[in-house]
C-alpha cells in the first residue's frame, strides 16, 4: 500500500467530498482518479473552484514525497502559491 492511500482516508476531513483511487501509485510516483462533489462547482455549473485544482496539486505532489520516504510519517506544505490563467473546467 502506497502511504498517500493511509492518509488519504475516510478519515481525512476532504474525504467526504472527494472520492480518491490510488491505485499504480509506487514509490515517489503518485496516480490519482478522482472525482469531486459538486460543491466543488462554482455558480455557474461550468467551472470548478481553483481551489480544488490547489488541493489535487497539493495531494499528488505530497503523495509523491510519502512515497520516497525511509519511514512512513505524516508531512506538511509549508507554502503552496498556484497562479491560475483560467478557472478548471467540470468534468
């Protein structure tokens, strides 16, 4: 079991809206499918809050680091800044 699928679990406070699925996820190689609650979607049912996109970076890229540690242990983003040229799409 890759270590981003033990933190990414029914207990992580996102996890109620984000249905995740790790699978082929090895070492610092991170694969994700995941799928979003429409909350995520903005008024206009086209796009999606940048948000979102911020946080899957966010979970992959921290996903990755998990993998290539010697000892499995929680990790933070200290600072994270994403400039956006167009809001994501839905779907």
């Amino acid at each position: 079991m890759h270590p981003i699928e033990m933190f990414f679990s029914e207990h992580h406070p996102l996890s109620q809206f984000v249905k995740a699925d790790f699978s082929g996820s090895e070492a610092g190689h991170t694969k994700a499918f995941l799928v979003a609650a429409g909350a995520f979607a903005e008024a206009d049912g086209v796009t999606v809050h940048t948000g979102f996109s911020t946080y899957m970076l966010d979970t992959l890229m921290g996903g990755a680091v998990m993998g290539i540690l010697q000892k499995v242990q929680p990790i933070a983003t200290v600072g994270l800044a994403i400039s956006h040229m167009r809001r994501p799409h839905v779907g």
